[in-house]
C-alpha cells in the first residue's frame, strides 16, 4: 500500500490531479484491461503498470507537477495558445 498524504492535501483525490493534468490538454484516462493498468494520453499509451498503486503514484507526480503553476500562468497560456479554450 502506498500512502501518498502531502499530495492528498496539497492536490485532492486522483480524480482532481487528472483534472489538473487535463486542463493541460494530456486528455488523461485510464483502463484497466487483464491485470495491466495503462494510463493514456488521448489515444497514446503514456504509462503502464500491473499495479494500480503505481498508477496513481504516477498521476500524483504529474499533477504535483503542474501544481506548481501559477493560476495566472495557466490562463494567459490558454488565452495566447488556445483561444478557443478560453472560456473552459
């Protein structure tokens, strides 16, 4: 079992770190399919693992990661690079 409590109460539940990720446009998901957990990134395999422990450990990595970025950072990124998403 892994424990992961700095990155629960800094980022949330795993569900809101793959919010994060996406307001990146990674377009996360994952699937669990004969024992093996992949995670994707649209339609691309970014990470696979037999442990769904693994799994989250390293969307927690990712999500810390963007964390990180400043809010206004984020907007104006979206403003300039894509206008079209700037009201989501």
């Amino acid at each position: 079992m892994i424990k992961l409590p700095y990155l629960e109460s800094h980022i949330g539940s795993i569900e809101q770190g793959i919010t994060l990720i996406n307001r990146f446009l990674w377009h996360v998901s994952i699937v669990e399919e004969a024992g093996e957990w992949r995670v994707y990134g649209g339609e691309k395999v970014i990470f696979a693992s037999d442990s769904r422990e693994a799994i989250d450990a390293f969307l927690y990595g990712m999500g810390l990661a963007y964390s990180t970025i400043p809010e206004d950072f984020i907007k104006r990124l979206i403003e300039r690079k894509f206008p079209h998403l700037k009201d989501s």
